[in-house]
C-alpha cells in the first residue's frame, strides 16, 4: 500500500441522500419505501435490502435496467403508519412488509429502524438509517 505523497481531491457526497439506476419497466412512487433487486432499485418487497424513502416519483415504467435513478432519503425520521404500534412500543424494531405496509413482526421483512415516538394507534414517528441496516 503506497500513501499519499501529494494532495489527492476526492468526490465526496453530502448528508442524507442516495441515487441508484431504477429496474426495468416499474415506477417507484414519492414516499414509497425502495429496497434492491439485482444491484436496481424498485419499490421494497419483503427481503430486500432497504436503501431509503422515494423523494420524488421515479417512473422507469418504459425504460431499460438503469435508465434512471431514483433519488432516496437514507436517513431520518419518517411519520408511518406501523400495525399494531401502541404508547409502549417505543424503541422496538420496524420492518418493511412492502412499500408502504410496516409492522413490528420480524418474520421475512425487511429492517428498516426503531420506533421512536407513538403518534396514535398503528402510527408512529420512526427512525431509519439505510446504511446501518444493509448486510
């Protein structure tokens, strides 16, 4: 390994976001939860590997594997209607059932972060880090 005898600028990127090449022909909506299939991004399906929230609709519904790259929150908070979130379920585990059905119940789902804070029953304030939850 040889270091560095001379500056060296890196691309770096910045905060919260991530942009990954969407799968052929689906779209993937605003707020949708997105997780991986083959290295392509589309809307989570149980078992993925969560990458983030949707910011804005991604619609590769007449495109070709990568054709266009959706734009996800990786990081965060997100108000989401959990099944069977209640006052004492603060600090458990949430998964991903699809993209927009989320549970405590581990089962095939999808990791995706803890409860942080009940709002009402089956919705909670949950925090979510997509880096810290892929393999």
């Amino acid at each position: 390994m040889t270091t560095l005898s001379a500056d060296t600028p890196r691309a770096y990127e910045l905060g919260d976001r991530n942009h990954t090449g969407v799968v052929a022909s689906d779209v993937i909506y605003e707020g949708a939860a997105v997780g991986l299939s083959s290295g392509y991004a589309r809307p989570l399906v149980s078992a993925d590997v969560f990458v983030g929230f949707c910011m804005q609709t991604a619609d590769n519904s007449d495109g070709s594997a990568g054709d266009i790259k959706v734009e996800t929150k990786t990081y965060g908070q997100a108000q989401l209607a959990v099944a069977s979130a209640v006052i004492t379920s603060v600090g458990l585990p949430v998964y991903a059932i699809d993209d927009n059905s989320f549970t405590l119940v581990a089962s095939t789902n999808t990791f995706i972060g803890y409860v942080k804070r009940f709002v009402s029953a089956g919705v909670a304030i949950v925090a979510f880090d997509a880096v810290s939850t892929a393999p």
